[in-house]
C-alpha cells in the first residue's frame, strides 16, 4: 500500500478498539466530536486524540461548519486500505482455491 506524504500508519491507527468503533461512526456520516462521544465510554478529549491519530493515519477529515468541527472518513485513506486488503485477500483466496482443486481427499467416502 502506498503511504500519502505525512500519514501515519493507518493499520496501526485501525488497531484500536475505540478508533474502529469511531470509523465505523463515520461511515455512516459525518459527525462532531460531541456526537462521537456520546456514544462512546470515553471522554471527549479522548475522542479528540483518537480523531487526530485517524487524521494522522489518512483515514480521517475534518470539516469546519460554523462553530463545529465535523469529522468523516477520508474516501482516499480508507480506499486505500481497502485496496490494500482486497489484493492481500484475493491472492490468498486465489492459493486456497488452487490448492484445494489440486488435493484429493484421503477420505474414501468422499469420492
């Protein structure tokens, strides 16, 4: 996966629980940091450094509207990990698949 100038290692940033959970948030829509965090067991500082290491990691924008700050997924970030993950997955999918074709079963019932 090709990495944007500055960004940080989306995978890492994806690597916590709060931070999926707040991506998963923005895939539905945009959201401000209050919005984010009254759904979540953390507080809204906490929030706050979790967007920026999503920002950080290219997976994340921020948008100023009057006096909030809303926040979505970055289509290029996270288009770029889901690139990323369709190629790693459809080889390993393409070696599963010949492989099976290529192996008989040793179960005589099954043939």
């Amino acid at each position: 996966m090709q990495e944007r100038a500055g960004a940080g290692d989306p995978f890492g940033a994806l690597g916590d629980s709060n931070r999926r959970t707040i991506v998963a948030m923005l895939a539905q829509g945009p959201h401000s940091v209050q919005e984010i965090a009254d759904q979540l067991p953390i507080s809204r500082p906490a929030v706050s450094r979790h967007l920026r290491l999503l920002r950080e990691a290219g997976l994340v924008t921020v948008e100023p509207k009057g006096t909030r700050r809303l926040y979505q997924l970055d289509e290029l970030g996270a288009g770029a990990v889901r690139a990323f993950l369709e190629a790693v997955w459809g080889e390993a999918t393409a070696r599963f698949t010949l492989a099976a074709e290529n192996t008989r079963s040793e179960d005589p019932e099954s043939d």
